[in-house]
C-alpha cells in the first residue's frame, strides 16, 4: 500500500529531503516529539550523524519547514481555472477530495475534472445484470414516465442528465433509497437507448433481457457492454461533484484509448521485452489531453504521479499522457505559472518529507467524504479490484492514510501545535493529505525521470 522509496543515505549528495526524513525518522524510533530530541539522541542515529553541520537548530529547521508545508496547504484558493485529472472514476475523491471541497466553495474558481479512462473494468456482470433488472422493474411499474414523451426515443433521451442527478441526490437528502435507485435506473436507460438505439419500450425490454442472459452465462462482454459499465463509473464520478454544485460541463469523460484491451482494436501496452518503457500514443493518448488545456487554459492542474508498478499501471500511463500533453501546450503558451499539484492515493503515499504541501482535514471533510463515497460509488463499495492490503472500502483506507500523516507530522510539531492554534482550521485538522507541488517545467521533468528509472529497470 504505501511507497517503499526513501532516499539513499548513505549515496549522492545531501539534501534537506534526506534530513526531514532521518529526523521524523529518529523521533518515531525513540516515540519522542522533534522538539524534545537531544543532540546525544541526533549524533548516536546512523542517519541523523550524516547531516552537515549537525546541531539543535537542525531540528528547529525541519519544525520550520514542515510548519510551512501546512500553511501552505491551509490556503484558499481564489480566482483560478483549476484542472483536476483522475486516471480512473474515484481516483481524484480518494486522494485529495477535502482539498477540492474549499476550492469549490468559491465562485470565482472555475474548477473543472478530467477522468482519462472508462473505467469499465470495475463495473461487475453482476451489479449491471441487477442494474438491468432494477429498470425493467420501474419500466414494468410505470416509474419511468419519460419513455412516455412522443421524442424521447428520437431524441429526449439526450437530454436532462443534469435532471437524473438531481433526483438522486434529492433523495439522498431524503433518505429514500428506492427513489435513488430510480434516479440511476433513469441514467441507465439513457445510456442504453443511445448506446444501441433502442426505438421503443418494447425494444428495451428485448435488448436488456438478452443482455441480462448474456451475463448470466458468463459469455464476454461486448464493446457496447463494456461502454454502459464505463457510462454507470461516470455517473457515478457526476453525482460526487455535484455535492458541491458542479455543473456537468465541468466533468470531462475523455475515454483515453490507452485503457481499451485488444478486443477494441487497441493495445494497451507496448512489448514488455522492449528495452523502452512505455510511451504514450500521440493522437490516441496525449491530443484530447492537449485539446483541453487549450480550451479550459488552466492555471492549476492536479496530476496522480504514481510509478509504474506502484498501483495500477493506468496511473503511471496517464501520468506520462498528462506529462507530453503539458510539454507540448508549454512550446505555444506561457505556462511559468502553472501550479501542479503532484497527488497519491491509496495504491502509494507519500513520506513526509518528499512532499512540500501538507493540507488540512477536519472531521467535518471525514464526514462529508465518507457519505459521498457511499452514496455515489456504487460499484465500489465492495471493489472489483481492492487493494491487497487493506479489507475494506477504498473510503476507509484513504481516511487511514490522512490519519497516519496527521500522526507522522504530530511528531515534528507537537499535538499542541493543532489544538492551540488561533487558526479554526488548524484547531480542527484530525487528517493530513500530502501533495507535491510543482513547476510544469519540474513536473516534465519528473516524468521523464520516472521514465528512465523505468527502462534502467528493465
């Protein structure tokens, strides 16, 4: 689950990285507080002895540092065009949702999200074949009207998704699971009639019973199957957005080729005996990522920066996709100001020392995080593809990385240090996410990093 890397203490050069990183270190050996080390305790540690001019004000320098990171992490954000980007549906929530919340209670933020694959791989038979037979029922009980409008086979199908996620969330508020199922049963049936272009209620029902016997049976899933599982992931991704009033011209569905098996004329992977790592394609991969920078001009973009192998790979290949697509906007546009802000989630965290934002997490953000995730993640209650190292919701095992972060960085600047400040946000911080902020320059050049790192490797 969480990242093995650490930097070499004993080979390269010095950095400040490397002493963040022995002093958290020592303090959790010894379970003391920074702020009560001694020196005796600094020169008898193997790691902490290695630091130039080691002395006290060592550790009031990393106190200092850290400090920084949270104030940092504490700030609003106010009149930015901001780009967050997800490799899958609930990778951008899991990660860094508290950040986004304070972000989007501002009207002058435009504050968009770009999910870079479909997703359908975590869409079971099982939960569509129910989805499918949870429609038929309502159309069956007369609680679908809208087939009922003389256009809605022609063309009213298309419209009021907006309309599908209202009634859901209203009867989130409502406590009405029932009318909540409907609500998704509503997106299902839009999908499906565009997806196959059904023209009557007869015609539904005939698609969706052989589709349902089709499950059943276990026979593949075909191109048009695995689209309505990718269209269940998005609408799932719409609803959590919409917690804040997101629009569904904010929430981009950009369907990266690079996620398609071979079984829709796509190779997702380059020959693993290649002594290259993996690229991505140009036209298929990095364009609809280019295309939108240009037309969104973001001055804050959010990125998952997990190596390959740490998680899914998805993530790895998007993030170079992201990479090209900001090297090529950069020859055609001003980017010195671009912020990026390098995030991890439940496959690999961060330590605290590599990253340089630490953002706040009341139990308020808990509370709003944890229903949202349940009430809209309705594949991923019980994931298709959990973490090995955690039984549970993926929910429950972000909260758990905040939670370890808050403890790491308690070690370095005391509990007091949250419970007596004059800052309510601070007052109330019981979680921390870590992010890594960067230049777009750096961040090209970090990619490109891992991507050597890679074919070193191979």
């Amino acid at each position: 689950m969480f990242s093995k890397t650490s930097p070499s203490f004993f080979d390269g050069p010095w950095t400040f990285e490397k002493t963040e990183h022995a002093v958290l270190g020592l303090c959790k050996i010894l379970d003391r507080y920074a702020h009560k080390l001694t020196l005796d305790d600094l020169q008898n540690d193997p790691r902490c002895a290695r630091i130039p001019d080691l002395s006290l004000n060592t550790v009031q320098q990393v106190i200092h540092d850290v400090e920084a990171k949270l104030w940092r992490g504490a700030q609003n954000f106010e009149n930015e065009v901001i780009y967050h980007t997800g490799p899958h549906h609930d990778d951008i929530m899991l990660g860094i949702m508290p950040f986004i919340n304070r972000q989007l209670r501002s009207p002058k933020n435009q504050v968009h999200f770009a999910i870079m694959t479909s997703g359908f791989h975590s869409v079971t038979d099982a939960f569509l074949q129910k989805a499918m037979e949870d429609t038929l029922d309502y159309l069956h009980q007369g609680r679908i009207q809208m087939v009922r409008y003389p256009d809605f086979f022609e063309q009213g199908y298309r419209f009021k998704q907006e309309k599908d996620i209202h009634h859901y969330l209203d009867n989130v508020a409502r406590r009405n699971p029932d009318e909540m199922r409907r609500g998704f049963c509503h997106r299902i049936l839009r999908d499906a009639v565009g997806l196959w272009g059904l023209k009557s209620v007869d015609e539904v029902e005939a698609r969706f019973t052989m589709e349902i016997e089709n499950l059943k049976a276990g026979k593949p899933n075909s191109p048009e199957i695995q689209k309505l599982k990718g269209e269940i992931r998005e609408f799932e991704e719409e609803l959590v957005w919409a917690y804040a009033g997101t629009a569904l011209d904010h929430i981009h569905h950009v369907r990266l080729g690079l996620y398609n098996d071979s079984s829709l004329g796509v190779i997702a992977d380059s020959d693993p005996q290649s002594p290259k790592a993996w690229s991505p394609n140009p036209q298929r991969d990095v364009v609809p990522i280019l295309n939108q920078l240009r037309t969104i001009r973001p001055t804050v973009i959010s990125v998952a920066i997990d190596s390959e192998g740490q998680g899914p790979n998805t993530h790895y290949k998007v993030m170079q996709s992201i990479a090209e697509a900001i090297r090529l906007w950069g020859t055609e546009a001003d980017l010195s100001k671009l912020r990026i802000f390098g995030y991890r989630n439940v496959w690999a965290t961060f330590h605290p020392a590599e990253a340089n934002v630490y953002v706040p997490v009341s139990l308020n953000a808990f509370a709003v995080f944890e229903k949202a995730f349940k009430d809209s993640y309705l594949t991923q209650v019980k994931a298709e593809f959990p973490n090995p190292d955690f039984d549970g919701p993926f929910s429950e095992l972000a909260e758990t990385i905040w939670v370890k972060n808050y403890k790491d960085v308690q070690f370095l600047l005391g509990k007091d240090f949250f419970y007596e400040s004059d800052h309510p946000l601070i007052r109330a911080t019981h979680g921390l996410i870590f992010l890594k902020e960067m230049t777009a320059e750096g961040f090209v050049a970090l990619a490109e990093s891992m991507k050597t790192m890679m074919e070193r490797n191979k």
